[in-house]
C-alpha cells in the first residue's frame, strides 16, 4: 500500500463515527446534536459490490456494519479504479494501470483480465451500468456490451428534447446520483434523470429496434400501462429476482411532495405509488397509484434490491419500508428531512434529522446504508425489534 493509501486509511480510523442508539422502541433525541456533520451537501456514492458495500469519495472504500474500519478497494494492478460494477456472482472493476484502462472480472476468488476494444482505449472512461445479462458500460453516447466472449459497440443517437425543462445533454452523470442513471434490462437500455424541482424523466432504448430512438418512458398524463405519470425528478432504478424493473421518483420542494413507485414487467407498467401534495393546502392532493402510505405523507427517494431478497423503499419523511405480497411495511421509522416546520413534521416518526439522504444500499445481513449530505453513511444495524445507528465518514468527504 502506497504512503498516501496508509494516510488515508490511518485518517478513516480518526474520522469514524459509531454510535449505538434503540431505535424502533426508543427515541434518539436531537440526532442533529450527535452526529458529526458535514461543511458540504455532496453525498458520497454507495454500492453492494463483491459480497459487501463499497462507497466513494476520492477513491473506492469497503464498509461494514461492524467495527471494522472502511479499507480502500484494491484490484489486481489497478492503480485506480474508475468504475464497479456486475453481479454477485460476476463482480467487475475497470480503472487504469500503467496508463491504460482495463476492465477485470473475478470468478473462483480470482481476479481476470478482459480484453478491451480498441475504441475504449481511445476514449473517455466509461461506467459500468447494471444489467440483467451481459457485462455493460457507457461512455457518452457509446454502449459497449460484452457478450459471449465478444464486444458488442453500439452508437447512440441524442435523446430528444421530450421534457422542455431541461436538455439531457449527455447520458452518463457528471454527479453520480444526482442527473443521470442507466440500467440495461434485456436488449432495452433504460436512461433516467434527475434535475430536483426542475423534474425528471425517463427513456428507453431498444437495441433490437435501433431505428426507433429513444422513446419516453414517462410524460403520461393519468395512470397508464404504457409508461409512468408526468415528469417528477426520477431518484432511483433497479431490477429485483424476478427481473422486474422498478423505478422510483420524489421531491419534498417549497411545500411540494411528490411521490411515485413503478414497476415493469417487461411489456406493462404498474402504477405501485403516485402521490402529489401541498402541505400547505392551498391546493387539492392527487393520489392515483394503487397503494399509499398509510402513515403519512412522503417523498420517494431511492428503490433498491436489497442482497437479503426484500425490496426496499427510501423515503425522505417516513423511512423506510419493504414491498412485498402486493403492499408496503415500514421496516423503519425515520425522517431524513426533519426540519422546524411543523406542517412536515407531524408524522409518526420516532426520530430524525436533515441530512439530505440520497442512496440506500441493503446487505445480506439486513443492515440498512443511507448515504447522505450532510452526516456522510448513516447505518441502521438491526437488532431484533430495534435498529443501532452508526455514522461513518470517510476520507474526502470534508474536502
């Protein structure tokens, strides 16, 4: 390990925060007190990767729900890793080495080259995107899939201006987490956007219908098989065990929240949640999904797979809740956009703190990754009935 390395791993031993609360049964107080916050409202980026949960700030961490102290990522001769990705089974990492971009895939504990083409070699670094079948990556408006042993390239077309709020000028991100996310599902890549007030979108891609472009996703305007309601700012995206695409859109703004949960089946779209509110009741809520939130009022902020097979919601004001046999259960109560209002803050809500939460990420154990502004990874650790909060910071996040 290189002497900065060491500096930064001694550095995340200082800045780790644990803190160990009952959270279920017992209230936390003013969180705000305890944790450690932030000067800046960038959250790091979290994800499950090679049996665990790995975070980046300045570079690629390992964290766990224990003591153990956050390590830096390490790859075969990868002096930086610039993407991860893949399955559980399958894990990929592509960074440089020796002033060349590689792409290593690990099978039987070790770690194996894959060939690049040529044109990776000359050009920006892509991103590795989730994908139900073959290793995929995207870089500008060019997707490279790797199949059957061999690369596939395809060029992208612009996408065109279907929402006149904003120009997706290019598909990968220039903020992770906040802009852009991909998810190739079968032969159809599926792009969504993020933009806060300024809304969101979502469009598909079939790669067996190359001449049909880009197609939208979203914009309807009532509950439809054919696509989501409006153009709400889209938060998050996944694929759960039945290849089954959920996508997941909210907004707590100025009196404003807006919730909405879909899922796709691969020919129809679900209306799951599909919720807009003024707090302040000047004008008449809209519900139209086939669920709600019984407890309250929220806005949806990330959809995940959880590695212990639940499928998991974020919200900004409730918590968070698992979806199963056709209905949500809040798993935990939290609100992660408490403030002084108390038009907002009048749910049945244990505890809380504003801390601009972004992600969620779920372990095999159950333990519950929130990534975050202004207070870096909150933890929750179940135990039993109740859940441990841990806070974890990691080196970067202060610069």
């Amino acid at each position: 390990m290189s002497h900065r390395n060491l500096l930064l791993a001694a550095l995340t031993c200082m800045m780790l925060q644990c803190i160990s609360r009952a959270s279920n049964n017992d209230r936390l107080g003013d969180l705000g007190s305890t944790l450690q916050k932030l000067p800046q409202a960038l959250a790091p980026r979290i994800q499950f990767w090679d049996g665990g949960v790995v975070a980046f700030t300045d570079a690629y961490y390992r964290i766990n729900a224990d003591d153990t102290p956050p390590e830096i990522v390490t790859v075969a001769d990868l002096e930086k890793i610039v993407s991860l990705g893949g399955t559980l089974s399958k894990p990929l990492a592509l960074g440089m080495a020796d002033g060349r971009l590689k792409l290593y895939e690990k099978k039987d504990g070790a770690w194996n080259a894959i060939k690049l083409p040529k044109a990776l070699q000359d050009a920006k670094a892509p991103n590795l995107i989730p994908s139900t079948r073959d290793a995929a990556m995207l870089n500008d408006r060019t997707l490279f899939r790797f199949k059957d042993g061999k690369w596939a390239i395809t060029s992208l077309p612009p996408v065109p201006h279907f929402y006149r709020f904003f120009w997706p000028k290019s598909l990968p991100p220039k903020r992770l987490g906040f802009g852009s996310k991909q998810v190739l599902y079968g032969s159809r890549l599926f792009a969504t956007w993020n933009k806060g007030e300024f809304g969101g979108m979502v469009t598909v891609f079939d790669l067996t219908r190359p001449k049909d472009g880009w197609q939208q996703v979203s914009g309807h305007k009532s509950v439809s098989s054919h696509g989501i309601v409006g153009n709400q700012p889209i938060t998050g995206i996944t694929i759960d065990p039945n290849m089954q695409l959920w996508v997941s859109e909210g907004l707590n703004h100025r009196g404003t929240v807006e919730s909405g949960l879909y899922r796709y089946n691969g020919s129809e779209w679900d209306t799951v949640v599909q919720g807009w509110y003024d707090i302040f009741g000047e004008f008449a809520s809209k519900e139209s999904g086939r669920l709600r939130f019984t407890e309250g009022i929220t806005d949806v902020l990330d959809v995940v797979q959880g590695e212990d097979g639940k499928l998991y919601v974020l919200t900004g004001m409730l918590g968070i809740f698992t979806y199963g046999d056709s209905a949500l259960k809040r798993e935990l109560p939290f609100n992660f956009s408490r403030d002084s209002n108390p038009q907002t803050d009048t749910h049945d809500v244990e505890y809380g703190v504003n801390c601009e939460p972004e992600t969620l990420v779920v372990d095999g154990s159950g333990n519950l990754y929130v990534s975050t502004g202004y207070y870096g990874i909150l933890c929750f650790v179940p135990d039993g009935k109740k859940y441990h909060l841990k806070q974890i910071i990691l080196p970067g996040a202060k610069e």
